[in-house]
C-alpha cells in the first residue's frame, strides 16, 4: 500500500497543518524531487515511483543504472520499476529529534549519461511516544508562612515526538490549596508551575499528596504521571536570590573537559542556617547533564565533556538555588557553541567509470566524487583539486559534487594505469584537507596498426632451392592488446601473374616466414616482388603493407652452348678453309659460345682438347678466335682437327666441346674431295671410353700373366727336372703341329712353340733364322744351356743342320712402318715417315674398324681368317683397296717382359724375308695369334 493511503487516519487539524508544512518545504526546495512518508515504515515499502517522475523510461533503466547516493541509505530503487523503496528502519526522533521538519536528503545517480538528482523526503511524524517525567515521584517542602501566588517550577515530562505528536499541555488533580500553570522556556519547552493558592497550615495538614499529568497531542491521546509529595514545614521568610535572571555564555567548541563556563551567584536575607544556599540543575534534559557539571556550593558550572558543533549548536541550563528551608530561586543559562575548523573535509566516490576505453574524447567523465564536511560557515567550505599532473580536470557539478573529466587523449600504449589524487580542502583557518586515490584503468581499443620492423625487406635466394623451404621472414609488432594486437600476415599483391603466385611462394599466418614452393630458375625469373599485409583481429581491423623483394641467385646450372661451329643438317660437322700461305696469326675461325648463366658463372673460356697438329693453331682463351701459331708446312697434313673446349667459371665449372675440321685449301674445289673422302668423325667420349676399355682389359692379361708366371716359377722349384724335362738344357721336346702346313692362303703363318727352361733370369731370347723355312716346318724355340731360345724344325733331321744354329742377332731398332704399310683409304698419306702410330682420327677409326672386323671373323670359328691371300678377310668387307698392306705388323707391339728383344718382321712377308718380331700386343684365336 502506498504510503499516502496510511495518512487519511490523521485529524482534520493535520491535513490543515500538513498542506501549510509541505509548502513551505516545496519553498525551500525548489529544485528537488519531493516526497512525504510517515515514519516507521515497513521494509520494502513504496515511496514513489522515481523513475516515473525523473521522466526516465521503464526500459532505460538497467543501462541508466539508477541508485541512491547517501551517507545512510534508508531508500533504495527497485531496478525493475523504478520504484523507491524503503530499505532501512525510519525513525524520525532518532533521526531528527526535536526538529519541527524532519527531511531526509539524499542524490540520485543516472549513469548513460550522467545526470544526478536530488531527493527530499519529508518524514512525517506518528504518535509513536508516550510523555514521560524524569521522576516518578517529586518531594517539595513549602514554609506554612508562604505567601499565595507563590510558583513553584516542576521537572517537564519528555515526549520524544513532535509537532501535533508531542507534549500539549499539563493538568492537576483537584484540591483546595494548588493550581497548575504552563510555562515555555526561550527555547520553546514547555514546563509546569505549581502555584499556592492559600496558606497552609501545617498544624491543620502538614502533607499533601498530589498527581500531575502531562498530556500528548495524539490520536488517541498518550499521557504520563508523576506523584507530588509536599511537606508543610516551619517558617523561612526570605527566599533566595540570583543576580540575574538569565546568564548568556558562548564556548568555542574546542574547549577542554573541565573549562569553568560560568559562575552563578544567589543571595539570602535570611540568616543563619536559613542563608545557606545549594545550587542544582532543575528541568534540564540528558544533554545537559552530559556536558556540563555544577557545584552545588559554589555554583560554578564546568565542562564534563567535549563539545561537538556539528551535533548541537546550543545548551539551555536551568539552575535552582535553594536555602534550608526549601524556598528556591531560579535562573536560566543559555551556552551558545561557536564552530571551530575541527572536522576535516570528507571525500567519498560516488560512481567511478572503469576501465575507461583509449578513445573516450576530452570532457569524458571519469568519477562522480562528493564532498562533505561538518563544519559550519567558512569552515564547511570545501573545494577540491588534483594533486600532480594529470590529463584530468575536477569540474563543479552541483552543492557538493564534482565531476572528474578527461582533460586530453588518452593512449593505453602509453600509459595504462592513472592513479589519482584527489584532495578536498576546506576554507578554514588553518585549512583541514583530506584525499582520496582513485585507480582508472585505460581499455583497449584497435588505434594502432601493425607496424613492421623494416620498411623493406630484401631477400637473396639462391636458384634451384628446394620446395617447402624457408626464404625469409617478415615480422610486424602491434602495441595493442589481445586481439587487437595478433597479428596474421598474408601476400596482397605481387608482379607475379596472379595465378602463378601461389605455386611460387606462400607466408604462414601466424610467423610470417615466407616459403617457397618451388625451386626457382634464375634464368627464368632473376627478381620479383611481394607485398606482404600484416592485418591485425581488432574490430575494425587495421593492417599495414611491406615489399618484400626477392633476388633469385645464380648458381652454375647451365653448360655452355656453342652457337658456332654449327652442326650440318645431318649432324655432321662443318669445315672451314684456311690459305696455304696463311701467316702466323691468321684468324681462322672463332669459336662462339654462350651461357645462360650469370656472372662468373658466364664467364667462358677455350681450352684445345685434341689437334692433329698441337703447335699449328692457338687458341683465344676469353674470346675464342683460332689462328694459326705458324706457317704450314710441307709435312703438314692438309686435313686438320680441333676439338675445343668451352669452360664456364662456375664451381664446379660446366663445360661443352666443338669440333673445327680446318681444310688448308687455295679454293673451296680444291677443299671439297678431301672433306667429301673423310669419315664422320666418331664421338670423343665414345671414343675415350673405348681406350679406357682397352687399357683395362690389357692391364687385366699382364696381371694374369704374371700370376701364371709366378706360379709356373714355383711348380719348377719344387718339381722334379723330369717335370719339365723340355726346358733341360741341350733338351728339346717338340710338340705337335699349331699351326697347318698349307700357309698359301695368306693367313700369317707366324705360330710359336716356346719351350721355357729354368736358369735364374727371366728372360726370353730368340734365335735368328738364317734359311726360309718350308711351310711344313714349326718353329720350335727351346733353351740351350746358356738360357738361349733355338729353333727346332719339324723334320727328322733335327739336328743335321747345327749351322743354322748361330748366335743371337741383335734387335731391331727400325720400328717405322714403310709408306706402304700405313693405313689409311689410299697407300700413300702425306706424312712423316717416322712410323709413329697416326695421330689423324679419321686413319684411327679406319684402323679400329679394320680390326673390329678381323675379330669378328675369328670369332665366327673359321679356320683361317679368309678373305683371300693377303687381304686378311677385309677386302670381303671393306673392297679390294684394303689389302694386307694397309694393316700394319702388329707383331712389332708384343713385348716380352723381362727382356730387350721384340718380335720383328723387318722385311715382311711381301719382302720375303722372316719375321724379326715386332712392337704390337698379340692376341690368341684358338691356336692362331692374330690382332
């Protein structure tokens, strides 16, 4: 039920009343919202809806926030309806006391945005209070020789209510001798006299018994008694009496316990004992008997306690001096307290506003702060500032409120914590201060984009990396916090085809590491460039743009490619043509060659590999060019050819190789049947495997050879001389037929019995024929006793010619293969005539295809090498120009080690001479040895 509803109980005078009080109040407060309650109200009770009357809407309130701001909160608002309600136990004597308006002021605060407003509520007061006298009972002794008309002053009753509520008058109970009067002190208290209204007698009654009562003004009425005692005594005449009636003293609230306040002073025309005097505090309330002490013989009155101006400004004392005889005298003291500058201010935080966002704009307001001090005029005066420097300004809001604002910027990067001070003080003399510190928290917001540590990244990359490696890595740093601060990288923009990005590079989110997909080709992309984005997660977002350039670094990948000489179409190579007359530094030709590379690994330079002629031609080493070192001479071939080199300068360095074919030819008719006659030219890599095979396979026969040896040698040391009876000296033991009688087939009748015997020098010596053996005849070589090789025919007559049987011829040192016997496509080459192995590569590859063929048909199982008599089986293959004449002795290569002599054929079979022996390597077929 509201609390209107509770009042129409009252009496008519009150709703008079009432009316008349709240306009007044509505006067005095002009700007405040206004309501009136009853005290005592139930908890929870319903004042008003504030809400409503703030104009504030239902909705608005939880983001309104609306509360009650107070020292003491007896109220509260319902965050629902906006209602106010009592929150605390509401008793206006307690809280108020004797005021005749009692209103409980308090603020309230809307927050979104800021608005206080101020409250009033007037507290009504109930008869809740019944008068109470301070005794119970009141003993008075009155002289029979007292006058009529004489007053005697009685302790009020206290009633704690007030306004209609409160004490209203006194009555006695009917008797002959007294009446009651009502008297009101400066202050407005009300007290009753006892006034005489005939003699007494005391030898008719010397006691009398009355009963005062003290009557509220409630409805219904409450009142309270107390019992008069009177005792009619002897008479005393002359009453006491103090030099004024009333005493005015003001005390500085600060005073000490104990300050004397003030002496009062009663005389008595009696003597005797009738003059003497007490002094005692009559019809005074708790207060005062709480502050103030009186000598009851002196009359000097003290402080017992210390003032306070802030909870009574003002002490009214009633004083009674009275003589033995009971007749008294009264005075009134009025103690004024003046204010002293003894409180200091107070400063409490109504509403504080944290954490504060970075970007709130200057004039934000930060904290509601209200002031209070207790002191009275200048004293109560309270201003307040900021201690230090700060970025914040305490703006006057209304009476006592200050509102502290933003005076700037703020930037949590920079400072994210403001501790405040705030202090109050107030304009007395000394000035009392106090402070409080208020903590402000700066919030986050996205004000600050990435920013990278570089304001270009360039990177170096070698070619050929591998996928999936790491290249480089950007980073950007954010000064704000959490999400505001993560920062994810990613690549917007590229001189890449927007397609080919993705399968080049890629950056992790997350680290910035940028990778590369896949191996980089310097000769197809030197350089491209990135631009990387560091995008924050605030909302909005904010991001920041780097390049990022990437070199890709040359590596030596790519071989030189020669340009010229060019193949022919067939894939033959060309030739070029060089005057006879041709001087030394003639250029001849110029090697061109190229590199896809870059650098020092471009960087090209020409060696010679082969020559027909070492000395013939020099070569360029940077630029190429073929000249000719010196004239050409008589016994130079006319055919010449170089293989050329072409070198890079990497590491290692990559190479490729050109062949010049150089024809010394006046004209080009006279260069053409040279070339047309020559061979292609077989591959120089084929062809230097092909040595490296041979000489494998010969280092292969002279080890397993010599392991024959050796084991040969050892089988004769521990043997017996039966063993190998043929190798006895004077002892030869012939073997059958190798080799068959019919030799007209032009098939090399060379075949060799060797017979080895045992004589501590591994050598082999062969014994000269002087005679022409028969074609049925073997050459058997066996040892005499001085080690030397004999020949042993096969005829019975073995012996009968010990004449052919001479001394050993000594070798012989012409090796040189006549004009006749070098091969080549005609018999006549124009060449030295030193016999030394060719060195043209077209005479070279004839030669191994001559001998190829040879082998192939020995293979084949035949007999003999066929092809007809002196043709050595070639001419079936190659035409009749390649007669034996154009092989040559092979037999001159075969060396046997451990001696100085070689087999030779120095007149050669066409000569009709026997063989000598040679310097050829010899090769076994069955029981035919051919090369």
């Amino acid at each position: 039920m509201r609390p209107r509803a509770e009042w129409s109980s009252p009496a008519r005078w009150r709703q008079v009343l009432l009316p008349f009080l709240m306009s007044l109040f509505c006067g005095a407060l002009p700007d405040q919202i206004r309501y009136s309650i009853p005290e005592e109200l139930a908890k929870n009770s319903v004042v008003g809806n504030l809400a409503k009357d703030l104009g504030l809407s239902v909705r608005d309130l939880p983001a309104r926030k609306l509360r009650v701001s107070a020292e003491k909160e007896y109220f509260t608002v319902n965050p629902e309806s906006g209602d106010l309600l009592v929150s605390d136990r509401i008793d206006r004597e307690q809280i108020c006391g004797k005021k005749s308006l009692c209103i409980l002021d308090f603020d309230t605060v809307a927050e979104n945005p800021l608005n206080i407003f101020h409250v009033a509520v007037l507290v009504q007061d109930i008869n809740d209070n019944t008068p109470v006298f301070k005794h119970n009972k009141i003993d008075l002794k009155i002289g029979e020789s007292t006058k009529p008309g004489k007053t005697f002053p009685l302790d009020p009753a206290l009633d704690s209510d007030a306004g209609p509520n409160s004490l209203q008058r006194y009555h006695l109970n009917d008797n002959e001798h007294f009446d009651l009067s009502e008297k009101q002190t400066p202050n407005g208290h009300k007290y009753p006299e006892l006034i005489l209204k005939h003699f007494l007698d005391r030898e008719k009654q010397s006691f009398h018994q009355l009963v005062l009562t003290a009557v509220d003004g409630g409805d219904p009425p409450q009142s309270g008694t107390t019992q008069i005692q009177i005792q009619v005594t002897d008479a005393n005449d002359n009453p006491p009496v103090f030099n004024q009636d009333i005493y005015k003293v003001s005390l500085q609230e600060g005073v000490p316990r104990g300050f004397s306040v003030l002496r009062v002073t009663a005389t008595d025309q009696d003597e005797g004992v009738n003059a003497e005097i007490t002094y005692s505090f009559h019809n005074v309330d708790e207060l005062v008997e709480q502050f103030f002490n009186l000598d009851k013989t002196t009359g000097e009155i003290t402080t017992k306690d210390y003032f306070d101006f802030e909870t009574a400004n003002s002490y009214t004392l009633s004083v009674e001096a009275k003589d033995p005889g009971d007749l008294a005298a009264h005075c009134s003291i009025q103690v004024e307290i003046l204010d002293e500058n003894d409180c200091a201010p107070e400063v409490m935080m109504t509403s504080i506003f944290t954490p504060l966002p970075e970007d709130s704009p200057p004039g934000t307001v930060v904290a509601l702060i209200k002031t209070r001090d207790r002191d009275s005029g200048e004293n109560g005066e309270v201003y307040c500032s900021i201690l230090g420097k700060a970025d914040f300004i305490l703006n006057s809001y209304s009476k006592n409120y200050y509102k502290l604002v933003t005076d700037g910027p703020l930037d949590r990067e920079e400072i994210p914590e403001y501790n405040i001070s705030v202090m109050a003080t107030d304009r007395g003399k000394p000035p009392l201060s106090s402070s409080i510190s208020i903590t402000l928290h700066i919030a986050d917001v996205n004000d600050n984009a990435p920013v990278f540590q570089q304001a270009s990244y360039v990177v170096h990359v070698a070619e050929n990396n591998p996928p999936g490696a790491s290249i480089a890595q950007v980073s950007a740093s954010d000064p704000d916090l959490g999400p505001n601060g993560r920062v994810s990288y990613s690549i917007v923009a590229s001189d890449l085809e927007p397609r080919a990005l993705a399968s080049y590079v890629s950056v992790s989110a997350q680290s910035g590491v940028v990778f590369a997909q896949r191996a980089f080709d310097h000769e197809q992309l030197r350089a491209f460039e990135l631009t990387l984005q560091a995008r924050d997660q605030g909302s909005p977002a904010l991001s920041a743009n780097v390049s990022l350039r990437v070199l890709v670094g040359d590596r030596n990948d790519n071989a030189p490619r020669v340009l010229y000489p060019a193949l022919g179409p067939d894939g033959s190579a060309l030739f070029d043509t060089v005057p006879r007359a041709a001087q030394p530094g003639y250029l001849v030709t110029k090697v061109v060659a190229v590199d896809a590379d870059s650098g020092h690994n471009a960087w090209l330079s020409y060696h010679v590999l082969q020559a027909s002629e070492p000395g013939l031609f020099s070569l360029g080493l940077r630029t190429g060019e073929v000249r000719t070192a010196r004239a050409l001479g008589d016994r130079d071939a006319a055919r010449q050819r170089l293989l050329v080199a072409v070198r890079d300068g990497g590491q290692p360095p990559l190479s490729a190789t050109a062949t010049l074919l150089l024809v010394f030819a006046d004209s080009l008719q006279e260069a053409l049947p040279d070339v047309s006659e020559r061979q292609a030219p077989a591959d120089p890599q084929a062809e230097l495997q092909f040595y490296l095979v041979v000489a494998l396979a010969l280092i292969s026969v002279l080890f397993l050879l010599a392991v024959i040896l050796a084991v040969a040698l050892r089988l004769g040391r521990s043997s017996s001389p039966t063993t190998w009876g043929c190798l006895r000296p004077g002892l030869c033991v012939k073997s059958g037929p190798v080799v068959p009688p019919n030799c007209s087939e032009g098939t090399l009748p060379y075949s060799y019995n060797l017979c080895v015997a045992h004589t501590g020098k591994t050598e082999f010596n062969f014994l000269k024929c002087n005679e022409q053996l028969s074609s049925g005849q073997d050459i058997l070589l066996c040892s005499d006793s001085s080690g030397a090789l004999f020949p042993l025919y096969n005829t019975n007559e073995s012996t009968s010619h010990p004449e052919t049987l001479t001394s050993q011829a000594p070798p012989n040192t012409d090796w040189r293969f006549s004009q006749a016997q070098r091969p080549g496509t005609s018999g006549s080459q124009n060449g030295d005539e030193t016999g030394t192995w060719p060195n043209n590569q077209f005479d070279t590859e004839m030669l191994q295809a001559m001998i190829l063929a040879s082998a192939s048909e020995a293979a084949d199982g035949s007999s003999t090498l066929g092809g007809g008599a002196g043709t050595m089986g070639l001419s079936a293959r190659y035409g009749p120009q390649f007669t034996l004449q154009h092989v040559p002795d092979y037999r001159q290569n075969v060396y046997i080690p451990g001696s100085n002599a070689t087999l030779t054929n120095a007149a050669g079979k066409r000569d009709g001479k026997a063989p000598a022996g040679g310097n050829g390597s010899k090769k076994k077929s069955g029981k035919k040895e051919k090369k």
